[in-house]
C-alpha cells in the first residue's frame, strides 16, 4: 500500500521527525524529536518535545528541551542524545528537564507497517522525497512521569513513527489527519493526505472508513475546535471503544506561523469505555496549511 505525489524540485533541506507515543488508561504522553520543526518551520534547530495529557483534562503539560545528536548507528538503531536509546526488543526513554522527570520503556510487540518503499511524495525528477514509516505500530509499555509535586505512573501501549525527506513538506500537502486506536489486540493506524492539488490519500493497516469524514472536519480551522462532538456512529462496531461518541477530547490547538505559511494545528484524545469506566482508546491529530504570509 502506498501513495505518490508528484511536486516540483525545490532548493530546501532535509527534514526528520520522530514521533513516541505511550497511551495509558488515563494519561497519554507523547514523545518527538526533530532535526527540523516541520510544523514551526525552524531550521538547524533540534530538540525533543515531551506532552502529557490526562484524562483529567486540566492536567496537561509541555516541554521542550534542546537537543545535540540523534543517530541511526550502523545496525538501524536510534540514538537520541541519552534521551532515547533503541535496544533489539525496544526503547528506553529517558527525560530530565523543568522539574519534569520521564522514565518510558517499550517493548516490541509488531512488525514495522507503512507505505511501499516508504514513500509519501517524489518529486517530478524523482531525486527527492518525504517519507513516512511505522516502525512499531503496536508494543507494550510503561511510563512514569513526575512534575509539580505530581507523579504519575502506567502501563499501556506505545506507538512510535518516523518522518523524513528532502521536499518541503508544506509545499507537498496542504494538510493532514492521523489517528491511532488501540484496540484488544492490535493498534489501527490512519493517514489522511492531501497534496497541494488538493488531492487527498488514505493510508491505513485496518478499517479507516469510520474516520474518514470525521477527518475533513477536524482539518478545518473554523470547525476543528467542535469537532470534538461529532465522531462516526460506527466508531464503537469498528473499533472496540464503547461509548467513544461524544468523547473526544481537545487537548491541544496552536497555530504554527513562518515567514511562508502558518499551520492550523490540532490534537484529540479518544476516549471510550470499559465496564463503565472512562479510559484513553487512541490519539487523533490534523493539520492544516492555512496560506502564505
């Protein structure tokens, strides 16, 4: 499965983004490390980002620590700095900064999934490309985070991407929605893209129909913000998650801006139920390029 784009060569650096994600009954954090800030637009300025949200919607806090190196070392394994190191059967997060302490280690649980040879977009001459692959769709984890007095520990499961290239990635689509869902035994992942033609492109290792027109209106900025409201009736048939509809969550909406664009920027938790019990199923993200400046 997989997809190409056809765009115009363009002088612009490479970008990479690596993307954790740990989803606990009540409390999700996620992970990035990113050579470029695809989505701020920065260059040469890398640094890893740690998010965590609970199901408890006022707890919810943020960091950004700069970072000097990250590396595939000669047998494909990750090195971030001391922050992330990729073992054979997992990782090991391990994060200190802002009164904030990080401890998540994954286990592998899943072979890697994504499109045929990676790709996402090519460009005309076919030299240059942006590309996406799931190195672990699915895997066991436990974290535990601590800040302002308040320490939270878990077990769940972990998600973890990676995203890279030579095209500017905002001059190959004007948006995107992604979505995972953990269900009883396995983790469905969904991609939505839409090119600069307006073109769009679905990606996905299970059932994403569900999804599908709840994604055009959480990529729009004037309805993203109520989105939140509005899920697909068949979410709990498709998915597991019962009682889902009606409780997505908004845990974050920014606007990214740079001198050539700004980027509507949204993220959802996906809460369903179990044994009457509220409890995180997955994460939903959009983002929409908003124009040039």
């Amino acid at each position: 499965m997989g997809m190409g784009l056809d765009v115009e060569e363009r002088n612009e650096g490479p970008f990479e983004w690596w993307y954790f994600q740990h989803v606990s009954t009540d409390f999700v954090v996620v992970v990035t490390a990113q050579v470029t800030n695809i989505l701020g637009g920065g260059r040469n300025s890398p640094r890893l980002s740690v998010s965590f949200y609970h199901l408890d919607a006022p707890v919810s806090a943020s960091w950004a620590i700069p970072i000097r190196r990250l590396s595939l070392n000669w047998d494909g394994y990750l090195s971030v700095d001391r922050h992330v190191v990729e073992r054979n059967d997992g990782f090991d997060i391990h994060v200190v900064a802002d009164g904030m302490t990080l401890d998540v280690q994954i286990d592998k649980s899943s072979d890697p999934w994504g499109p045929r040879d990676d790709e996402i977009a090519t460009s005309s001459a076919g030299g240059r490309s942006a590309k996406w692959r799931v190195r672990l769709p699915r895997g066991k984890s436990q974290a535990r985070i601590e800040f302002a007095g308040r320490r939270f520990k878990g077990a769940g499961y972990a998600y973890h991407d990676r995203n890279w290239g030579t095209l500017p990635i905002f001059d190959v689509f004007s948006g995107w929605s992604w979505a995972t869902v953990v269900a009883a035994d396995s983790t469905l992942v969904i991609a939505r893209l839409i090119n600069s033609s307006g073109n769009v492109g679905i990606l996905s290792n299970g059932r994403s129909k569900e999804f599908e027109e709840w994604f055009g209106r959480a990529e729009d900025p004037n309805t993203a913000l109520s989105v939140d409201a509005e899920l697909p009736r068949t979410f709990e048939e498709a998915f597991g998650c019962e009682g889902a509809a009606g409780r997505i969550r908004l845990v974050k909406a920014k606007t990214y801006v740079a001198p050539s664009y700004g980027v509507a920027y949204y993220r959802w938790l996906l809460v369903g139920t179990d044994r009457e019990q509220l409890r995180i199923c997955g994460v939903a993200e959009a983002a929409r390029l908003q124009g040039s400046g």
